[in-house]
C-alpha cells in the first residue's frame, strides 16, 4: 500500500484534527504517501485533494473542528456520484481510505468497502450514539463545554432564585445530556431513551424550593421537545420564573480533552496499521479501556444500549 486518503464527513467534532494529524504521521513513518481530502465525500467527487507532509498537520492537535473540513454529500448516495468518487480513487492511486465521522460517514465507507476500496472507519461523533464502542472521538470535549455552561448558569440561576433548563444535543441519544448532568449535578436530566415526568420535574422544584434551594437546573437532550413549552408548563405548576438556554453548535466546538486527543491519536495510528497489514472493511471502537476493530456492517447494526445505572444514580444524588 502506497498512498492512503483520509477525510472528515458529517458533523466536525473536536479530535478530529488529532485523528487526521495521527494518519498523516503514521504513514509518513511507514514509508506511505498521504492525501488530505476536502469536504468529506464532496471532496472524493470533485478531487478536492492535496498530498501532505509532516508540516501539514503541524499545530493542529489542540484545534477544534476538522481542518479537512466537512460535509454532508447527497451526490456520493446516487450511481452517478459514486462513479465518479470511485474514478478519482483510481485516477489519484489511493490504495486506502481512513474515514473519520459518524453513522452516515460509516455507510458511506461500508459503500466503498463493498466496491473494493480497502477503508477503516474511526468514529467521531459529539452524540456518542454508536452502539459498537463506549465512546466517539468528540464526545467528553462536548461533555466539559456542557458542563462549564451548567456552573456559569447556576450561578446566575441561584442569583435570582430561577429554574433553568439547558437544552444540549443528542437528538435521539441521551448521552450528552446523561453525562453532563451528573457531572454538573443537575437535579433533572431529560432524554430521550426515558419517558419522563413533567409533574416529577415540578415536585422536585417545590420540594427544593420547600428547604431553601436558590435554582434548578435540568438538562434536556433536544430529541425531547420544545424546551421553550417544556419551561412554560413549569412555570405554570411551580410557579417557579424558568429560563431555558440553548447551547447549540458551542458543543461542536473548543480544545478536544486530553482524552479525545489520546484516543484520536491511538485511532488514527490502528487505522494506518490495519491498512498496511492488509485488513479493510473496519471500524475501530473503545470498548472496557480497549482498542478494537470490527466489521463496519457489524458496527452499524450494533444498537445503542443507554446507561440506565447511570441515569438512576443522577436521580439519587439529586434529591
């Protein structure tokens, strides 16, 4: 294997610049050209590439987002598009692919896979929603910037003796929500995997009121709802002045932890091993403090179990 290819797609998450930075080295040291691809699979379309050096991926590792940059490619989805992404594989002699990115990313390299290009997936997403692996690249950098906002916001919340519910991502997973909530010590976390209570949240307003509590702080994941009703029907049961902050695509960015730094290093650095070992078709995974890699069918098909012990333990100690 001659020369390897790497790109971000779907949404950026902090890590990504380590993972890339961790690929381009490894395979400079192992003797491999490298080619940065641009924008995701747009990039791999339009042969928005450039071969890089050591000098390339100088300084990036504290940065967040993807200097790579990414996209989302409905193009490389239809026949024609995936012709034409293939013909540029060709054309540019990539002899491997590493992708770094979420569940869409992962169908798009399994497509690859499938048509002979020997690809690795490294899974970087702030949701943290795949099942197969403990934890994506991306994920405790949002985690911190979460829970940094929920210590700002308790401070003004217990100023003015308000309830606050802070809206974090997690469409359809709860773990940013889940995480940050314990961490930060909320007293509600809402998500989406757990039918929840209104009238629950509205008791433990009162009763925290009842002895002397200055604010409330809930964590909802946005697959919920509307976190502007969800704060009305509050303040109309507990007659409590609720303010509902939306923290938004701030998660997406900032300095990747120590963490998402050492696991995107070690990711990035398997990816490029497996490639020159002659293994493709991979996903790579944390599992119980562990580096793994499994087929990417088995790793789309792995479904998300949420952490109900973790969950039950954030309502005891807010009690």
């Amino acid at each position: 294997m001659k020369t390897i290819g790497v790109l971000t797609s779907g949404g950026d998450a902090p890590g990504m610049n380590a993972g890339i930075r961790s690929v381009v080295r490894t395979s400079i040291y192992n003797g491999a050209k490298v080619l940065g691809i641009k924008q995701g699979f747009n990039g791999l379309i339009n042969g928005d590439i450039e071969e890089m050096n050591l000098s390339s991926v100088a300084d990036i590792i504290h940065r967040g987002g993807t200097f790579l940059r990414s996209a989302r490619c409905e193009e490389f989805k239809t026949e024609e598009g995936f012709k034409k992404a293939l013909n540029v594989i060709k054309v540019f002699g990539i002899d491997g692919l590493v992708v770094l990115g979420g569940d869409g990313s992962f169908k798009g390299a399994q497509k690859l896979s499938q048509a002979g290009v020997p690809t690795i997936c490294i899974p970087c997403t702030i949701d943290n929603d795949m099942g197969y692996t403990d934890f994506a690249i991306g994920f405790f950098t949002a985690v911190e910037t979460v829970v940094d906002a929920i210590s700002k916001i308790r401070d003004t919340s217990a100023s003015h003796g308000r309830a606050n519910i802070i809206e974090v991502m997690g469409r359809e997973c709860g773990d940013i929500a889940l995480y940050s909530g314990l961490a930060g010590g909320a007293e509600s976390i809402i998500v989406p995997e757990i039918e929840f209570d209104i009238d629950e949240v509205c008791r433990k307003i009162i009763h925290g009121r009842n002895r002397g509590k200055l604010h409330h702080i809930i964590v909802l994941a946005e697959g919920i709802g509307n976190a502007y009703e969800v704060g009305k029907e509050i303040e109309e049961k507990t007659g409590a002045e609720t303010r509902v902050t939306i923290l938004g695509h701030i998660q997406r960015g900032g300095t990747p932890t120590a963490f998402d730094r050492i696991i995107a290093s070690k990711m990035g650095h398997e990816a490029v091993d497996l490639l020159l070992s002659g293994e493709a078709g991979k996903a790579l995974g944390i599992k119980c403090n562990q580096l793994i890699s499994i087929d990417i069918e088995e790793a789309l098909n792995t479904k998300k179990e949420f952490d109900k012990s973790m969950y039950e333990i954030g309502k005891i100690l807010s009690i």
